[in-house]
C-alpha cells in the first residue's frame, strides 16, 4: 500500500512539473526527454543483460539527452512569424473599398 501511494505521489508530481510548458522550446524538451528515457530504458536493459539497474541507468541518461537535444532543436521565434508585408498597389472592389491587389 505504501509503495502504491508513493507511486502515485511521484507520478503526480511528474504531471504537475510538466504541466506549465508553454514555450515550444519547453515542449520539445518535455518530448525529447520522454523518448529519450523510453529509448534509454530499453537500450540500457538490452546491454546489461535485462538488469534492472541497466534499465534506470539508461532511462536516466536518455531522459537528460533527450531534453537537451530536444530544446536545442527548437527553431528560433523568427521562423514562426511571416515578415511583415506591404501593399505595393492599390485598387478599389465593386462596392468602392479600397484593397490591395500587390504585396512585396
């Protein structure tokens, strides 16, 4: 019972921590050390002959790799904006609006 609880306080504690990501750069962290630590896991279980202790080992280098190369990926904020455009001719429509019919 008491290891149930335990689990689920750390289990809980896990959500709350990653709940405020909000920057893509933290999102992708959050991702990359989520696979990182799933690869790892597996990776180090498959070497050390299926030992627990390979498995947690590996979990934790690739859950810190992962995030590292997760955040470093992320595009800077230029990319996510178009640059600004302006009208290089003006035109009126059908009802005597005034459009843009040109950018550059």
């Amino acid at each position: 019972m008491k290891r149930k609880m335990i689990a689920l306080a750390l289990a809980l504690a896990t959500a709350a921590s990653v709940a405020a990501c909000q920057t893509p750069q933290q999102q992708n962290a959050v991702v990359g050390g989520a696979l990182g630590a799933g690869t790892g896991a597996l990776v180090g279980s498959a070497v050390s002959g299926g030992s627990a202790g390979g498995a947690l080992a590996g979990a934790a280098i690739g859950a810190g790799t992962g995030a590292l190369i997760g955040s470093a990926a992320t595009p800077q904020p230029a990319y996510y904006s178009a640059p600004p455009r302006r009208c290089a001719q003006w035109a009126y429509d059908y009802n005597g609006n005034r459009v843009c019919t040109a950018f550059y």
